[in-house]
C-alpha cells in the first residue's frame, strides 16, 4: 500500500472505532506494552498500554497492527486475533494459535518514543 492508502485506510479504520497498534514491547514471547492509536472526540489519540489494558478493552470493531515489509516500502494493517491459551489471552496476526504474543513486523514501543522525541528537539541554527 501507499502512504496515502495507508493514511486513508487508517482513518477509515479509526472512524468505525478500531484500534491500531504502531509498536509493541515482547519479552520472553509476551507483550509488556504497545503503542496505540484510537478515535476520540474526533481525533487520533495515541496512549502507551500494557497487555491487561488490550485484553480488557479490546474492542469489538477490532484491532488492527500496522506492518512495513523488509524494504521499508510497503504497509499494510493485520487484523490482530485474541484468543485464550493454558494460562492467558495471546495475540496473534498469522492466523496461527500458538501460545506465545505475535504482532508481525512493527518497531519497539521504545524505539517509536525515541522517535517521537525528535519533535521536541530544541536545535541551533
């Protein structure tokens, strides 16, 4: 997809009240915490969660995780699936339900607040 299809199937995404996640922390095959997107008031809000924060509030519009493919030039949205495993809720876009959280080819929670960080930068001319 196109940044602009990307844009314009998030926003489509959004408005019907899905959730997007852009970035997740797994340690030891479990999610700690993932960078959210979502509507309100009629705009896009994002919010850092923990694993609990999904399982209770997953919404019935869907989550939905953002991906990029090797290269770095396509996108495209993967419908995420929960299901309840043993001994938790995992998470899962491949279809697949083995009992370890995968949310396919999106960056760290870290990495994405250290990018986020650029905007506040305070530069010399």
């Amino acid at each position: 997809m196109k940044k602009s299809l990307l844009s314009g199937k998030a926003v489509e995404l959004l408005e019907a009240g899905a959730v997007i996640i852009t970035g997740i922390d797994i340690k030891d095959g479990i999610m700690e915490r993932a960078q959210v997107y979502f509507a309100s008031e009629n705009e896009a809000v994002m919010d850092i969660i923990n694993k609990d924060d999904l399982v209770q509030n997953f919404p019935d519009e869907g989550v939905y995780v953002l991906t990029t493919s090797s290269d770095g030039k396509n996108g495209e949205f993967r419908k995420l699936e929960m299901f309840e495993g043993e001994e938790d809720m995992y998470f899962r876009t491949d279809g697949t339900h083995e009992e370890v959280d995968e949310f396919s080819n999106v960056p760290t929670v870290t990495f994405m607040e250290t990018v986020e960080q650029f905007a506040s930068f305070k530069l010399k001319n």
